[in-house]
C-alpha cells in the first residue's frame, strides 16, 4: 500500500484564499476593486414555535437571539444574508441556520427588506421524560419575512421589527411558526 503524498484540500484551499487576498489588497489600494458594505445584526427574538405537533398541548413561546450578516447591496437592492438565532422554552430549544437573498427599498429614512432564506433547524427537547439524553433533530427549514430598519446614525441602524413566517420539519413533523425579532444593524465598508 502506498502513502498517498501531496497536499491536503484544506491545505490548497488555505493556500488559494491567501494567495487571492495578497493579491486583491494592492489593487483595492489603487482603487480598482471596492470593499463590500458588510452588515452586522443582533438582538432579541421571540418564535411561537407550533409545537402541537411535537405532541405538547399548546403553542410554545420561546425567547431568545438572532444574528445575522448580510452584503446588502451587490447589485441595485439585491443581496445576501445569512442568519442564525437560538430560542429556548421551558422543554424545548430552537437554533436555525439559514442563508438566501435579500432586496432592499429605501423610502425616506425607512429601508424596507425582504428576504427568503434556506437552511437548517435544530430542535431539541430539553425534558424527555425519564430518558437520559435529549433527542434532537436536525432538519431542513425556510423563512420568508422581511424586516424595517431606521438610521441611527452613518454606521449604525435599529431594526425595530423583523416577522419571519418559519417552517421547520423536527422530527418528521412539520411546523409552521412566527418569528418576531428587534436588534441594532452595524455597518462596516461604504454604501
């Protein structure tokens, strides 16, 4: 048998990205490429989790946080987001990965956005009975919703709203959810 010799994947990917940055940075230096706009959000969320479905007796109403980072503006409103948040309950957590695409309206000092995002969802229960792990399940979910934000300054925004209408599939079992969220946006590169 013989060892096979070279370099990892990893590797060559580690090598390739850093090779590509070396290079970008001088022609960003002279102007010929652009920075994207790069934005960060954060805050609180709260997801009335559809967990009748699950075998629990009424809607849950989880608390908890949602994160983001989105290239709002590759070309004329359009661009990329991706978003994590976390919700817990009494017997239940929530965590949803997800990216898509976004479009953005400005009108007055309102940005208006709508997004469609894809990914995935972790649903565990927290108190399954006299097991002793906690099952969880990971499972495709998607969101469409859309989102207000106010300028609170040049780099800083205050999205006081944020609805998702969530559909999850935990546990072969699919549950159509509300999810509101409010948070501060933090601007990094120029529009």
């Amino acid at each position: 048998m013989t060892k096979r010799r070279g370099i990892p994947i990893l590797r060559k990917a580690a090598l390739v990205t850093f090779l590509l940055a070396a290079i970008s940075l001088p022609a960003c230096a002279q102007g010929f490429l652009k920075w994207p706009t790069l934005e960060v959000f954060g805050g609180y969320s709260y997801l009335g989790f559809q967990s009748t479905t699950l075998g629990f007796s009424e809607q849950l109403h989880m608390q908890g946080w949602a994160g983001a980072v989105s290239i709002p503006h590759i070309y004329s409103g359009l661009g990329l987001t991706a978003e994590a948040s976390g919700h817990y309950g009494q017997d239940l957590e929530e965590y949803n990965f997800m990216g898509g695409a976004q479009y953005s309206i400005q009108w007055r000092s309102f940005r208006f956005t709508g997004h469609g995002l894809f990914g995935r969802a972790r649903t565990r229960l927290t108190k399954p009975g006299s097991a002793f792990f906690e099952p969880s399940d990971l499972s495709r979910a998607w969101s469409a919703g859309g989102e207000v934000d106010i300028p609170l300054g040049p780099k800083i925004w205050l999205r006081p709203v944020e609805a998702d209408y969530l559909t999850t599939k935990a546990f072969g079992d699919t549950q159509h959810s509300l999810r509101l969220s409010t948070g501060l946006i933090f601007t990094f590169g120029k529009h």
